[in-house]
C-alpha cells in the first residue's frame, strides 16, 4: 500500500514537472519578460527583509548583523516611551488622513468631468494642464513653494499687503504646513491621478448609456448609475493602496519643508527615522521605528481589503 502510494506521488510530481516544461516551451517569451521584474522585487524589496532583524540587536558595524548582540524590544520599548512617540503618530496619521480625504475623491471628479466635456480640443487642453505639474520634480516644487510664501518677496504676500493685510511667513506657521503640503499635492498629482479613472470611463459599455439615454437619464443620473458603478473596482482598489500607505506619509517632500518653526506639525515617522538612522547612526532605533510603521501599514492593507471585499465585492485578492 505505501509503495503504491509513493508510486502515484512519484508519478504525480512527473506528470507536473512535464507540464511545466510544456508550459515554458511554449510560453517562453512570457517567462523571459517576467525575469526582470522578479529580480527586481527579490534582490531590492525581499533581501533587504533580512535587515529587519536589526530592530532586535544591539547592532554595530563592525560585527555586522548576524554577530551584533540581540536586543529583544528594546528599541521598540525605546520609542514608545519616547515623549514624541505619539506626537510622532499623531502628525503622520492627521497628514495621511487629510491627505486622502482631499487626494481621493478630487481626480474622480476631474475624470468625470472631463468624461462629460465634447469639445476635443478644450479636454485635450485641460487635460495636459492638469496633467503637466505631475513631471515637475519634488526639488523644484518645493522651491517654488518656499518661494510663493516667502515673507518678503512671495507673490502670495503681495497680493496681502496690496490688499492691506499683514504678511504672513506661512512655512513659519505650524497649522499651515499640513495645508502647503496636501494641496500642492493636489495641484501636481490630480491630473495624473485621473488619468486611471478616464481609462475606466472609457471601458464602460457604450449600450449602458444608449439604455441610460433611452430611458430619460439625465447627466447627474448617468454619472451616478453609470459611470460610478463603472469606476467602482478601480477606485476600491486605489483607496485600499492609499490606506495600506496611510503610515508612510512622503519622506522627501515633508523633509524639503520642514523648518524648525513647523517642525512640530511636520515631523513625522519617516523623517524620525531618517534622523535617528542616518544622521545620527542610531541604526537599531531607527529599523524598530521602521518595521512597527511597516507592521501597521500591512494591517492597514489587510483590513481594508477584507471591509472593500465585504462591501462591493471588490478587492486586491
């Protein structure tokens, strides 16, 4: 009985691994063409987990990783009685939040509205003003930011003192710093943004709204039963991105920003580990820092598929 067993598993592992040479045979340019990608996510995104265990042990350059002394949560223990922990949270979240809230629904909007208009060369037009701000680099926004709020030469303090107010440093200001960041986002993102919801738009079957029409719709009628519905699974599967990276709020362009006059509204966990990592060589701080963000952003991920699966029945997996 157990040699008949071993016969059929036996057998069952050949007839697998002759399918799978069948398959590669005869789809051998789909294989080729997956190479790269999957090297790329093993060699820059799966080994570097390995450095996680950082985040355990005492760790020192010259006893590398595996001979550092492990820590247990130390440093995890560390951070969470650091007094600027939960300030820490609080910033990231408040930003992240605000950020989706505004980010999301404005290129739905934008596509919608651009899905209506007729006139070809008025879409083109808006389109590529809307989508131009998105090749502007972080570096050069950021300039321009600093330089439209500026105290004494800012275009927006101009047009203040013109109209008789006072002139305001506005990057000096901790309550508007949330406000620079999210909506010059908005301003560069939003066009490129909609370019994915324009490219669902356009799959929507074209007898919905001969049916639509027939049936009397009116234009806000069609939006809400046509093309929402139409929409639907991409913008469930971008709002579940977005929150799965609600902790990993922007490194480079919160940091080009900061000032030590709205540092207590813009330090977030990202450049907390920039500084306590890099900057101060606090290696093993700064990796707990990272992987409890990680951790929770993988939660995050998770439980908003499973609430998008249970509510639309749309979902990553």
């Amino acid at each position: 009985m157990a040699k008949q067993q071993t016969l059929a598993i036996s057998k069952r592992k050949t007839g697998l691994r002759k399918r799978a040479v069948r398959s590669f045979r005869k789809h051998w340019q789909f294989y080729l063409l997956i190479i790269p990608p999957v090297l790329y996510f093993i060699i820059f995104k799966y080994i570097p987990m390995f450095g996680s265990i950082i985040a355990f042990k005492d760790y020192s350059v010259v006893q590398g990783i595996l001979g550092s002394p492990w820590a247990g949560f130390k440093y995890f223990k560390m951070f969470f009685d650091n007094p600027m922990a939960w300030s820490l949270i609080k910033n990231t979240m408040v930003l992240s939040l605000y950020h989706i809230a505004v980010s999301f629904p404005l290129p739905i909007i934008l596509a919608l509205a651009l899905n209506e208009i007729r006139q070809g060369i008025f879409k083109r037009s808006v389109q590529m003003i809307t989508y131009a701000p998105y090749f502007i680099s972080t570096v050069v926004l950021v300039s321009m930011i600093i330089m439209l709020t500026s105290p004494r030469l800012g275009i927006f303090n101009h047009i203040l003192e013109a109209l008789g107010f006072h002139s305001i440093n506005f990057m000096g200001e901790p309550g508007m710093f949330r406000s620079i960041y999210v909506w010059s986002d908005v301003w560069q993102n939003t066009g490129y943004s909609a370019v994915v919801y324009l490219a669902a738009l356009a799959g929507i079957d074209p007898a919905l709204y001969e049916a639509a029409k027939m049936d009397g719709a009116s234009r806000f009628q069609k939006i809400i039963h046509v093309d929402l519905p139409g929409i639907l699974p991409a913008m469930t599967i971008i709002l579940i991105l977005t929150v799965g990276n609600l902790m990993a709020v922007g490194f480079e362009k919160i940091y080009l920003l900061q000032n030590p006059l709205n540092l207590s509204a813009s330090e977030v966990l990202a450049t907390y580990v920039y500084k306590m990592g890099l900057l101060n060589a606090n290696f093993s701080f700064a990796t707990a820092i990272g992987l409890f963000n990680s951790v929770v952003n993988l939660i995050l991920i998770l439980f908003a598929n499973v609430l998008a699966k249970r509510i639309s029945g749309n979902s990553l997996w």
